[in-house]
C-alpha cells in the first residue's frame, strides 16, 4: 500500500514539473522557430501537442489516446448544446460579413485546410496539458473520494480558464479588463469543467480532442479561414465599447453552459470511488476498459433468501409427479 502510495505521488510530482515546464519548452522551441522563419502559431502548437501527448504516454496513459468512438459519444451527450452555441455565434458572423458585403479571402481553401491542422493541434495540446496531463496527475494522487474527483476538476478547469488570458498585459487598475478576465476564466474553466467529466467517465482524451478542435474551428473558420483576418487570441479589451461587449457576451455564454455543466455533475455522481484516472494501473495491474459504470452495475444480482429451498421443493415435487426418488439439492 505505501510503495503504491509513492507511485501515485510520484506520478502528481512528475504531471507537475510537466506542467511548469511547459512556458520554458515553448520558450525553446519559439528561438529555432523564429529563425528558420516558420509559421509561428501553427510551429508552437504542432511541438507543444507532440510534447504533452508524449508526456501522457511517459506518465503511463498511453491508452488514454486509443482513438474511442465511446468518448467522443460520452462527450457528445455532455457537451453538444455548446457546440450548438457556437455555431449560433459563427452564425451571426455570417450575418455580420453579409451585411458588410465582405468578400471571401482569395486563400480561402489553403485557410481552411489551416485552420483544421490548428485546430486539431489546439486539440491534441491543451486536453493532453490539462485533461490529461494536470487532471490525470492529481486524480492519481487525491482521487480517493467523490469530493476529491470534483476538486480535481476544479482546479483543473480554473486553470484551464487562466490559460485563456495574458496575466503580464492585463491592467489590473481598471475594472473592465479585471472584469472581462474573471468572467472568460469562468467562460472557458465551465467549459474545462464539462469536458473533464467526460474524460474521467472513461480515462480517455480523444473525444475531448476532437470535440475541442470542432469547436475552435467552428469560432474560427468565419473571420480566420474564410475573410482572411488576422488570428487574434486576445480575450480581454482595453476599449470601453469592446469590454462591455465582451463582458455581456462572457457572462451570457457562463449562464447558457450551466446546463451542461449540471449534466456534468450528475454523470460524476455515478462514477465508482476510488478514481484515480488513466495514470493509475488497478489490482491486476491492468487498465480498466471501457466506460465507468455505477456502483453496483455489472454485478450480478442478490438471490432472494428463499431461492435456495424454493428451487429444492421445485426438484422434490417433480420427482414425485414421475415416481423418482428426490434428488437432494447440492450443498452450497
């Protein structure tokens, strides 16, 4: 039990060093990039995704990467009227360009096929960083208890909401951008929240990868990929109209998630304790297939206490009707 108990922190211990080394890994890989005059957005997240997927594989949820069609559907059932909420807002970009008589980038095509490698890249690195990497190291350490697996997605998603905003450019003196920080922290950790319940469902990344990438590209496929402009990942504006705009828009779209996130909560309630997510082997030294299943589910039901004596009159009365002796019932 203690040798296990190392194992499990020394596996938060190394998820943890993952993670704080991430700045400094695309800090390094930046320097080659600049110089070889690479594109620097689609560089950065094609070797930050091959590093924290190789980081899931080193901390041994190697199988949390077999493509599953499980948990894309487990996602699906999760997370869909999000999606919906996306394509409602790519919707009124649509409007917004139609209205300007925009017209359509002369690279359209080439946009597209870009933004879809972006977006799966975006995929790939932030579930293996957070869903992977950071909910997977503190499950296999604190996940002793229905409380202890809602804790750890709750940090896990905070800080998936904090990776959405630039700490250093913020102006912490004005209240609008404080504002627009704390409500897109919220925004994107509900977000974070409801993916990370499909995850632990069955220890597995890759529908929360691909439903990630569907959703990134259906925000950014409009401006990006079809008019040509310039990729902006700035989520905090220092314009009065603009902060007001995106403040109203955060906070409608943290109240349009509740629902998700409700379903959320309740699919955990099921899930059996302990939970230590993929990182961690069970008794047999094996990882567990397939998707959690309720306490309970799969055992095999309780006779009622009179079965036994029910089944034994049963044998002696046929017995009898053909002029056999009885033939007693096996002891158990």
């Amino acid at each position: 039990m203690a040798a296990r108990g190392g194992r499990r922190r020394g596996r938060l211990m190394a998820a943890i060093l993952v993670v704080a080394f991430a700045p400094v890994f695309q800090w390094l890989v930046y320097q080659p990039i600049s110089w070889l005059r690479l594109d620097e957005n689609l560089s950065l997240e094609v070797t930050s995704a091959l590093y924290m997927a190789v980081a899931v594989c080193l901390l041994g949820g190697r199988r949390m990467l077999v493509p599953s069609r499980a948990s894309f559907r487990s996602v699906w059932r999760l997370a869909w009227p999000i999606l919906a909420i996306s394509l409602a807002l790519t919707g009124t970009q649509v409007a917004g360009y139609a209205s300007n008589a925009a017209h359509l980038s002369p690279h359209w095509a080439q946009n597209v096929a870009y933004y879809v490698a972006f977006c799966l890249c975006i995929g790939v690195f932030e579930e293996c960083y957070v869903r992977g990497v950071l909910l997977g190291g503190l499950l296999s350490r604190f996940g002793r208890s229905r409380g202890a697996l809602w804790a750890c997605i709750a940090v896990s998603s905070v800080y998936f909401g904090a990776l959405h905003i630039d700490w250093v450019g913020l102006d912490y003196a004005s209240p609008l951008e404080l504002a627009q920080a704390a409500l897109k922290v919220a925004q994107t950790g509900i977000y974070g929240a409801v993916l990370s319940a499909a995850v632990v469902e069955d220890d597995n990344l890759t529908g929360a990868i691909l439903f990630h990438a569907l959703d990134d590209f259906s925000i950014m496929v409009i401006p990006y990929a079809l008019f040509g402009e310039s990729l902006s990942t700035n989520y905090v504006s220092s314009g009065r109209e603009e902060a007001m705009s995106s403040i109203v828009l955060y906070a409608v779209l943290c109240v349009l998630y509740l629902p998700s996130l409700w379903r959320a909560v309740r699919r955990t309630r099921a899930l059996p304790q302990p939970h230590h997510g993929g990182f961690v082997m069970d008794a047999l030294g094996e990882k567990r297939e397939g998707p959690c299943l309720p306490p309970g589910a799969g055992e095999f039901p309780v006779q009622p206490a009179g079965m036994p004596h029910d089944r034994a009159r049963m044998r002696e009365t046929a017995a009898q009707e053909q002029g056999a002796e009885p033939v007693d019932a096996p002891e158990r």
